[in-house]
C-alpha cells in the first residue's frame, strides 16, 4: 500500500510490485539510458478536482541517476487502470529494481481548470517575450 514514511511526509512510496511468476523474475534491472515501466499493484480513485503527482524519490535520483522520466507523470481523476511508474536510469550502471522496493511517490493535488479563449493580442508585461534564461542567474 502506499505510505507516507514520515508525519510530514507530502508525497506517499509507491513500491514496485514484481512477484515472482512462472516467467517472471522478483526484479527488473534498468540499463543506463533505459526506460523500464514498473507495475505498482494498485488502482486508484484520485477525487474530482484533484491529480495524483508520480514523482520521483531524491534518494534514487540522486544516489543512482533513477527517476521519473515525465516528472511529474499525471494520474487522472478518471483513471481506473493499474498505476504504472516509468523509470529512466541516467546513471553509468545497470540499477536493478527489486520487488517491494520504493521507486517513485504520489502526491495528490487540486487541478485548477484553464478557461481556453483565442485572441489577437496579449496585455504586455516587462518581460515579454523572453523565454528560457531571459531573466539572468543572479
């Protein structure tokens, strides 16, 4: 089950489900630049309003370069499916994910819905236009 590890605690673990089957294996082993989808073993009822955030856990990204590719990947209030977290290893060593271990943490959070409407023009502001980098590093 997912679980909060502290009482603080924003996100809950969600671990790896990998029983062992007659053709399957207790861990799955992620190779540098690979992207691997790890079954978590639940379904969710995320309510009306609200998302679940898949993020990744600091302690695998930063130790071993394993995190969540689409950080924070979308769980939709009207998905009923098996959660599924995908991991990519940016690291320079094989990582292998074994059954029961944590990989990723779920956050839910409000949605706040966008209200889309075509115009010509947009209000200017003293930033304009300028995209990425466009307001220094100091």
């Amino acid at each position: 089950m997912p679980k909060a590890h502290s009482p603080l605690a924003a996100g809950l673990d969600l671990a790896a489900c990998l029983p062992r089957h007659e053709h399957t294996s207790e861990s799955v082993t992620i190779q540098p630049a690979a992207i691997v989808k790890i079954p978590i073993g639940i379904v969710v009822a995320v309510p009306e309003g609200y998302e679940g955030q898949v993020r990744p856990r600091s302690g695998l990204a930063t130790k071993f370069g394993v995190t969540v590719p689409n950080a924070p990947g979308t769980i939709d209030a009207d998905y009923r499916g098996e959660v599924f977290v995908a991991l990519i290893n940016l690291g320079q060593k094989p990582y292998t994910v074994r059954h029961g271990e944590r990989v990723a943490q779920l956050v839910i959070a409000p949605v706040a819905r966008a209200r889309v409407m075509e115009v010509t023009e947009l209000e200017e502001t003293e930033r304009g236009g300028g995209g990425f980098g466009s307001t220094g590093t100091h």
